[in-house]
C-alpha cells in the first residue's frame, strides 16, 4: 500500500487502471466513461434550486436528465479520489495561483481565477458540442476504436499544446 502515499503515480498503471474502470463500466452500465454528461446533469441539478422543477421541461434536460447519476457520482469520486491522494502523499496546499502562472502573469487570484472560469465555460460547450469530453472520447471512444474519437482526442492534444504555447510564449 506504499504507492498510495506517493506524489506521482507511474502513467502505466493509472492507464491500466483507468482501462479496467472503462471495462467495468460498459460491464455495468453499457455506457462509455466521461465526466461531461455528469456536468450537464450537474448543471441542471443547481439550476433546479433556483428555477424548480420547470428545469426539466427544456429539451436538453430531457436528454440529459438532471438525476444524480453513476456519472455525477464519477465526477465526486474524482475530487475525493485527488484529495485524498493530495493529503495521503502530504502534497496537499491551498493554491490559488500555480507558481508558473505567477512567474508569467503575476500573483491575481482574480485574473487566474477569472481565465479558469473563462476556459471552463469554452471547454464546456466544445465537449457538449463535440458530443462528449476528453475522456469519454479520449478513453471511451479510442478504446471502441471509433474513428471520431480519435479525431477529436488528436485534436483535444493539438488544441491544448497550441493554447499553452499561447499563454505562456506569446502572451507571457
């Protein structure tokens, strides 16, 4: 039980592990893993607090109805699974701003925070539009073998390494 306590996990076994997990949920539920439809869901979910229960008369959450779902369940297993990982490991720290984004930007909590809501909200509506997020076509649709999961996950590695070149070389 040693390598719960480490910083960095080796990339084989979180592949291989993420792999598995992939296979149990086509097993279980005969669905592809993702976190984007549990966002959706989400998404409906805090909208239904303010707006009750006429949120699932739109057509999107008829599609996408917002439940608390296995996926919604994925996504806060996620955040435990980090966070315990972080303090298992002694990582863990409250970190607004990343020393990188300081040396380059400067110390505003406000302006990092501000273009991770701005980044969140683009990525957000590709994932949507592009019918599914990094890891539901970047893990579930690769491993299908489906030619527009490929394309996309190119695309999705293509798109990050050109925005960071952005951010951090020309506007840096």
């Amino acid at each position: 039980m040693e390598f719960l306590t480490a910083v960095r996990w080796s990339p084989y076994a979180v592949g291989v592990g993420i792999g598995v997990l992939s296979w149990f949920t086509f097993l279980i539920s005969k669905t592809p893993i993702g976190c984007s439809t549990g966002l959706s869901q989400m998404s409906g979910m805090t909208e239904m607090l303010f707006r009750g229960r006429a949120v699932e008369q739109k057509e999107y959450y008829q599609q996408f109805r917002p439940v608390v779902s296995w996926e919604v369940m994925l996504l806060l297993g996620i955040v435990i699974g980090s966070a315990s990982s972080a303090l298992l490991s002694g990582d863990f720290q409250w970190q607004w701003v990343s020393p990188l984004w300081e040396s380059t930007f400067g110390a505003s909590a406000v302006l990092r925070v501000a273009v991770a809501l701005l980044g969140g909200i683009v990525i957000g509506f590709g994932a949507r539009w592009a019918g599914g997020c990094t890891s539901g076509h970047g893990i579930s649709g690769t491993l299908q073998l489906d030619a527009a999961s490929w394309l996309s996950a190119i695309f999705f590695f293509a798109g990050g390494i050109a925005a960071a070149n952005v951010i951090f070389r020309v506007l840096g």
